[in-house]
C-alpha cells in the first residue's frame, strides 16, 4: 500500500534564506561599493587578466591553496 507524501510544511521553512543571485549581490558591490569579487578561474577572462588577479591576491593575501590555521 502506497502512502501519498505529507503535504504539511514546517512553520521554520519561512525562516530559511532565500536563494541568492550571487553575480547580482557582486554586480552591486561593484557599483554601490567599488568592491571587486572575481574568481580567479573565471571563464569570462583570458590568461593575462587571471595572472594579475592571481599575482594581486597573493600580494594582499598570500599564496593561495593552503590555509593554516
């Protein structure tokens, strides 16, 4: 015998985060703060523009891959 799915939803689920547009909430900072996010392995700059995003991470932040601590 098959039993058909509860349909109750619990009454916390209204207090969970909304899905956020990451690409929006960095388009923002960018505008409102002159915040910067880029990934290093985004696919959208070539090498030369990774290199420096890599070479000024490193700079203000240290080598990255490792984390001690």
């Amino acid at each position: 015998m098959k039993v058909p799915a509860s349909q109750y939803q619990c009454a916390l689920g209204r207090l969970q985060p909304q899905l956020t547009d990451l690409e929006a909430m960095k388009r923002n900072g960018w505008r409102d703060q002159h915040i910067l996010v880029v990934n290093e392995s985004d696919e959208r700059l070539d090498f030369i523009e990774r290199e420096i995003v890599r070479r000024i991470g490193e700079r203000l932040y240290g080598a990255g891959g490792t984390c001690h601590g």
